[in-house]
C-alpha cells in the first residue's frame, strides 16, 4: 500500500491508496483466410499464455496482467479473447480459461461466420395517431415572403 500525500481528508492527514501493479498488453493477429476460426482463437490463446508468463516473469512487481489479443483480417480488426489474472491465481492455476473472456461475435465480425439473423424493422407497439391536417388558408399563401407558386 502506497501513501498519496496529495489525496487526504481535508484534515491534512494522508489517506492510504492500495498499490496495484497491472501490467496491460495488446496483441494483433493477422487472421488467415484459408483457417477457420477456431484456429484463430487457439493462436490467440497460445500468444496470450506466453504473454502472462512473460509480463509475470520479466516484471516481479506486477501483481496483475492483463492480456487482449485482437484480430485482424483486411483491415477490420475485431477482440478475441481478453485475460485478466493476478500473480496469485496464476501461481495457483495457469489455466488459461479460468480468466479467459472469449469474443463470439468477433467469428462475425471478421468474417469467419454469417450472421444468422436478419434485422426485423420494428414495429411500433401502439398504433401511430393521425396527425391533424389543416390546409393553409389561400389568403396567408399570398401573404408568405417564402411562398412560390
């Protein structure tokens, strides 16, 4: 725990502000037309497993890293998956998928998949009311400065 001498009580008294060292990483893979998704996604989970091992091992003070690997295929980038995991659960469990977030709709996004449903136009849920009409009286047409005939 750190001390912040700025941040107080008003009383001149410094407030304790928890010390967290998070270590966060991007990765963009180039997605490959002639693989199929799930390929993609076991590339992106290997490159972040060696990413928290590296962050870990290479930084002792991180308590935390945070790993999002993106996708990328002819420009349209879209997440894969994203982990978020402390030293702690790591030692205690290197599984991957336990702090794993998986972007499922990123199969859509980059094209590996279509969509399966079609947008519905919506429909309103109460009958739409009739606006009044009242025809312009012919009198105030000649009398409008941006009338045309």
């Amino acid at each position: 725990m750190g001390l912040d001498p700025d941040s107080g009580d008003g009383d001149g008294r410094a407030i304790a502000q928890p010390a967290v060292a998070q270590n966060q990483l991007h990765i963009t893979l180039d997605a490959q037309p002639s693989s199929d998704f799930r390929s993609l996604i076991q590339q992106a989970e290997l490159a972040a497993q060696g990413l928290v091992q590296q962050a870990f091992a290479a930084t002792p003070t991180d308590s935390v890293v945070s790993v999002m690997v993106l996708g990328d295929y002819n420009g349209q980038v879209a997440p894969l998956l994203m982990v978020t995991v402390s030293r702690d659960q790591w030692q205690r469990s290197p599984a991957l998928s336990e702090w794993t977030r998986y972007f499922r709709d990123s199969a859509v996004l980059l094209g590996y998949v279509a969509p399966t449903q079609r947008l519905q136009p919506v429909v309103p849920s109460v009958a739409p009311v009739p606006l009044a009409y009242s025809p312009m009286p012919p009198w105030l047409s000649d009398i409008e400065p941006n009338f045309y005939q």
